[in-house]
C-alpha cells in the first residue's frame, strides 16, 4: 500500500479552490490610460511588458485587457509549468493580455502565504501533474482549483510568513549590496581604462584615442598578443570520455561556463596543439548580432579544448597581462566596436579575425595592467562572496519552506 496523506493536526485539507476566487475585471478604456501593462514571466514577480520584452508585443487596443489589483495573482496557463505565476506587490495596479488567468485569495487563506506556497516543490510537482496531456501542458483555473492544499490556521500562516518574509529580505538586502558592488565596479572600470589607478598619473598626452597617462602607448590587439588560434572542426558528443570542447555558449560575463559542454576524441597532435592553458582568452567570432564578441578567459587547470567558431588570443609574456585584456574586450567600448564591426551573414553574424586584431587600446605598462586587473579581481570576488550568501539564503528558505509548509515542523508563538 502507497503512503497515506495525513494532514498536520489543527490544518483542513481542502481542495484550493474553496479559498480562491477567479476575476476578470476588463479595462473600460481603448487606448491607454497610465496604468502600466504588465507581463508575469519565470522569474518571482511581475514587470512591465515593454521592459521584458524590449519593445511593445502588446495591443494597442487594451479594452479588453484584465484589470489586476495589488495582492491578486495572476498566471500564463501555458507557463505556469516554468513559474509564470506571481503575486502583485510592484504596483499598485496593472493591464494583463486576456490570455493570463487572474483570482485572489478569500478570507481564511492569507495570500502571502500563498506567495511562498507557489515557490515550493509541491506546487512544482502538482503543476506538473496537472498539465501533463494538457493542450500545449495549460493549465485552467478550475485545474488550479482542484489541487489538494493543507490549509493551516490564520495566526500560523501568518507566522510562516512572517520567518519566511525576514529570509526573503536578507536576501533582497545582499542584493542591494551586489547591485551596488556593480555600479562601483561600472565606474571604476571606465575610469581604469581610460585614465588609470586614480590619483596616480599627473601628465597626461593626446592620441587618436584621447587622453592617455603620459606612460600608456595605444597598441592594437595584435602587438599585445603572440597567438591567435582558430579552434578545432570536429564532430561533438556528450561522451564525456572525450576532451570537453568550449564552444559559443560556454562564454559568459567575462567567464567560463560549463555548463552543457561537448566533448570530442582528439589526437595526440591535436592536444599538443589545441588543449588550453590557463590564461588563454577566447573570443566568440561567429555568434547572433546580439552575442557576437563575446570574450571569455581560461581559468582552469581542466584538460580542456575550443571548438572552430572560437579564437584563442596568447597575451605577450611579460608584455600584457590576460585577465586586464580580458576585462578589456568586455568593456562597453570594446564590446561597442566589435558589435559595430560585425558583418551579419543568414542566421549568425562573423568578425574577421584581422579586423578584431586592429581594434586600438589605451595599454599601460604590465605593472599598471597588473594592479587594474587585481582591482578589478577584488571586486569580482566580493561579487561572488556576496552571491555565495544569496545561494545560501535560497537553500535555507527552500529547507524552511518544505518543513514549514508541510506542517513537518510546527511555528509556535
């Protein structure tokens, strides 16, 4: 015999409908009155349709549009499986598209407790059950409606909320000091590039790039480095009793990332010749417009390889410094030049290997290089210290979140 539910001693097991109530309050207005038109994507929370979307997908007549107050839910029937769901706290009201199903909680359920409940693994896994063999996996409301829900009373749900709210804003709180870590990081970058470590450099020269620190040279990125490598044509698996091959994707922010890598069998020869060494900086030559240019630098001591539509640039020894040239290429500036210089083909966009060896530089000497590089390494590693503390947060809550929601463990006053 399977295992029995039982529900928490004091909690109702109810199906979640007898607590919800679906709305559909229409706008009484064509055209647009103020009332921002907002989207529920993936991520917890709702935003603006035009910000997530980068430009205006929604009508121009809204008359039929869904009305949503601050505290009502709403959800895309076809996403809710990928966390389309959420809470309004941003604003104090909102336009939805027709297609998004809105309902608020009734007395008796308190809606931030909700809020917490949709994050959790079971909603996750009731959703997923719910939708499967569904029209294109969608779930309606009176689905929603029917999903089982152990409903604990008000004064404990308002007690989880309370121990779950306080994890949610130390969270938010690292947050705030990451984003402030990166507007620091922002400025102090393009101060770095362009007129060096602050409060160091009394004279300055003009060139084609402007003014420079009287010590800097403007070099292309051809006379800093001594290698510039094409990557390997090979057929690629996910065997991984091959050499993991970097591709396109695997660049990010100035990083590695490993995730979803390839592998292929590779000669002798070709490890001799391909495997990367730590330092090496690899550019993205063929990509879409949008991540075209991407530069990355090799940290690992990994055996690892490149694929054919990367470049791997050798930083002079004891001329430049690889990780001030890596943090160089992903300046808005740099990042800039090779958008513009981009020639777009039919589906992916190509930069020429000699034209991106042209582009100009401010280059100090290696010891300046060197101390722009640390700087920037320190804030970097701020940056993941603080988001190591966010990771933490998000397990302490889904732990919390599973012991508390389940009535597993018990708040008591």
């Amino acid at each position: 015999m399977g295992n029995k539910h039982k529900t928490p001693s004091g909690w109702k097991r109810i199906k979640l409908g007898e607590y919800l109530a679906e709305i559909s309050d229409r706008n009484s207005t064509i055209k647009d009155n103020g009332t921002p038109v907002l989207s529920v994507t993936n991520r917890p929370g709702f935003s603006m349709s035009e910000e997530h979307f980068y430009k205006k997908v929604f009508s121009k007549d809204l008359s039929n549009y869904k009305i949503i107050q601050r505290g009502q839910f709403a959800y895309n029937p076809s996403r809710v499986n990928v966390g389309s769901i959420a809470r309004l706290k941003e604003f104090d009201k909102g336009l939805l598209s027709p297609m998004y199903v809105t309902f608020e909680v009734k007395k008796g359920l308190n809606g931030a407790y909700l809020d917490h409940w949709i994050l959790s693994p079971r909603f996750r896994s009731l959703v997923k059950a719910g939708t499967q063999g569904s029209v294109r996996n969608s779930l309606n409301f009176s689905a929603l409606a029917d999903f089982p829900f152990d409903l604990p009373p008000e004064e404990e749900q308002k007690k989880i909320v309370a121990i779950l709210d306080c994890i949610d804003f130390a969270a938010g709180q690292t947050q705030v000091v990451i984003d402030q870590i990166q507007i620091l990081k922002k400025g102090l970058i393009q101060e770095l590039f362009k007129r060096g470590i602050p409060s160091r450099h009394k004279k300055f020269k003009k060139t084609e790039m402007g003014e420079i620190p009287d010590s800097w040279d403007v070099k292309t990125v051809k006379e800093l480095i001594s290698v510039c490598q094409y990557g390997l044509n090979k057929p690629l698996s996910s065997d991984s009793r091959g050499v993991p091959i970097l591709r396109m994707n695997n660049l990010a922010e100035g990083k590695i990332d490993v995730k979803n890598i390839k592998y292929a069998t590779l000669t002798k020869k070709e490890e001799s010749e391909y495997l990367l060494e730590p330092g090496d900086v690899l550019f993205n030559r063929t990509n879409s417009r949008a991540l075209v240019g991407k530069v990355a630098r090799f940290k690992a001591k990994q055996k690892m390889s490149f694929a054919s539509y990367l470049l791997r640039l050798k930083a002079k020894r004891g001329e430049t410094d690889s990780r001030w040239l890596n943090y160089y290429f992903n300046t808005s500036e740099i990042q800039d030049k090779l958008s513009r210089m981009a020639t777009p083909g039919v589906s992916q966009s190509n930069i020429n290997a000699q034209a991106m060896q042209s582009i100009r530089l401010r280059t100090p000497p290696m010891e300046e290089q060197e101390i722009i590089a640390d700087s920037i390494d320190l804030m970097e590693e701020k940056i993941q210290q603080e988001t190591l503390v966010i990771d933490g947060y998000a397990q302490l809550k889904l732990a919390i979140t599973q012991a508390f929601l389940t009535g597993e463990v018990r708040v008591k006053g």
